[in-house]
C-alpha cells in the first residue's frame, strides 16, 4: 500500500469522489468506513446519520451529482487543508448548473479521519444543507 499523509489521503479520495471515479475514490476507504450525514439530510430519515461510506458516496453521485447540467458540470475548487495527526479537514467550494438553470455554489467542509492503516475510517461534511436541498433534492 502506498504511504500518503492523512491530508494527501483524503485529499487524494476527495478529488477521486469529485471525478465521480468511485474505484478509485473506494480505494482509499478502509472496510466499515462510515459517512456521517447532517440530521437535516433526509438520508439520515431514511436509514440514520451513520451510513457505509461506499454506499453514501455511491448515492450521492447518483442522487445529487446527475442533477448537474452537462453545460454547467459540477466543479469543485480546493480552497484549503488542516490536519492534526489523523484528523483532516477539507475546505472547498463546489459549483454548478443543476436542472432549470439554476446555480448551485456550496462551501464545504469535510471532516476526514484517517486509521492506523493509512485509510479514512470517517467523512462527515458540513454544509449548507438547506441550499443544497432546495436546488438539488426538491
């Protein structure tokens, strides 16, 4: 296994997500992995907080990326990296043309933990889930 720092990790996995390249992005999920959504998702109504990270990611590019306009794809920009030993924050900024012309331009945090193994046993964003909602889910 290659040996990236906990920030190349989740940085490495984000930009894979992002590139909707779920191989490559699973590839850096150690088993059990776990997403956690905000209370206010309604996956969390659906099945709780606490998802498989594979199938949380899985649905979120099913769910949520194809609602992008092929004239105005989703694009995310890195706007900055934190980390503490094994914990990682992400900060970026995704931006888009969903359905109906509507802009979509979201800040993102992503709390990222790494495991003693190199791999993210934990993502859990936070965002502004209710413009999300509204643009995206409605």
């Amino acid at each position: 296994m290659d040996s990236l720092s906990p920030r190349d990790r989740a940085v490495a996995c984000l930009r894979a997500f992002w590139a909707a390249d779920l191989d490559a992005t699973f590839s850096h999920l150690a088993p059990g992995a776990v997403f956690r959504f905000a209370p206010s998702m309604p996956y969390s109504a659906e099945a709780g907080r606490d998802w498989d990270a594979r199938v949380a990611l899985r649905r979120i590019i099913d769910d949520l990326f194809t609602t992008f306009d092929a004239e105005g794809p989703l694009t995310v920009e890195l706007t900055g990296t934190l980390a503490e030993g094994t914990e990682v924050a992400v900060e970026y900024t995704a931006r888009g043309t969903v359905r109906g012309g509507r802009v979509y331009a979201n800040d993102y945090l992503m709390r990222v933990s790494v495991g003693a193994d190199g791999l993210i046993t934990r993502l859990m964003p936070y965002n502004d889930t209710r413009l999300l909602f509204t643009l995206m889910m409605e």
